[in-house]
C-alpha cells in the first residue's frame, strides 16, 4: 500500500527530526549533557498510539513477554536500557531535550532537570534547539489518523494501546489492531 510506506515515511521523518535535535543540542553542550544511555529516568511510558503500537508490534515488541521487576518503569526497559531504542516511540525520542509546550511548560523552556545544570542559560538557548513538543504530538496524532483512515478502522485512532499487553503478545489487544500490522506490510517496524 502506496498510502501507507508515505504514512511511515512521514514518522521516520518525525523520528529524523528529534535525532537531529538531538544531535545539535549534544554538540551545543558537549559533555555536560547528562542524558546517556542507561539513565532511564524519562522512561515512565505506559501507552502508545495505534502508528506506534503497530511499528513496535512488526518490530517484534509481542515476543518479548514481561519483564520479571514490575514498577513504574517502562516495560521496554532492561536493566535502564531501551529493548527496542530503533522502534521507540516519539515521545521517548525526546527524553531530556530541551522542549517547550503551551500545555505541559506553559509556553516556556523546560528539560529533564538532571540536564538543567547544563541548561543553566536557558533562558538564552538558541530557539533551533527546543523541540515543540506540541508540533510534533500533533503531526503524529494526524499520521495515526491518517493511518486508520487509510485501513478503513477510523475507530482505533483515537485509542491508546498499552505497551504491557504489546509486549506481553499482545493477547489483550483489539484483534482490529492485530490485523493492521500484517495490512501495513511493515516488517522490523520499518
């Protein structure tokens, strides 16, 4: 389906989006950037859109089973390592970046604060490195729309998919979602 390689396309552009940043603010900062593999202090993340559940899915999340530590932690997590960091959702792609929000910062700067020692000057950062967490939370949500659409399942838009039953094989989730990873053709959530 032409629809949706162009849907998956667009959030691999998203996900290039956050690297970039990224990329940037690493540079800007260089070893005063706090944020490393292993930390996992972000990783609270219990749901995920349908887009996103599906690439996780086709990306092999089902064949995981639960982790044995139960907890606030990500299900992804083990021992504070991403299992599936290629897949991982937007929202994780932008784990202690400097990011601003009219909702979630009330339009000003904020980051995770085991960077603020980094960011002391954030009132004077460079806008090319905050990320608009509001701009790229909508451009997703119109790509998971875009995408049921697409599928002819406008219903499980609007749903939010718990990453314990993905990675648990997905027993408890709608058989509607099931069958949209095989209709999306993706394979190792690409």
């Amino acid at each position: 389906m032409a629809e949706v390689a162009e849907i998956l396309a667009r959030y691999r552009e998203l996900c290039d989006h956050c690297a970039a940043l990224t990329r940037r603010v690493e540079a800007r900062f260089g070893p005063a950037w706090q944020c490393r593999a292993g930390c996992g202090t972000c990783c609270r993340l219990e749901t995920v859109c349908g887009l996103e559940a599906a690439i996780l899915l086709a990306g092999g999340a089902g064949k995981l089973g639960l982790s044995e530590k139960e907890g606030e932690e990500c299900c992804l997590l083990r021992d504070d390592l991403c299992r599936f960091y290629a897949q991982r959702p937007l929202i994780c792609r932008t784990h202690g970046l400097p990011l601003v929000s009219g909702e979630l910062t009330g339009g000003e700067v904020d980051c995770c604060p085991l960077n603020l020692p980094a960011l002391s000057e954030l009132v004077e950062l460079e806008t090319d490195l905050v990320l608009d967490l509001d701009r790229i939370t909508e451009s997703l949500l119109r790509l998971n729309l875009a995408l049921f659409m697409i599928l002819g399942r406008p219903e499980l838009a609007s749903m939010r998919f718990s990453l314990r039953d993905l990675v648990d094989g997905g027993k408890d989730l709608p058989p509607e979602l099931l069958a949209a990873v095989g209709e999306m053709g993706i394979r190792d959530g690409r």
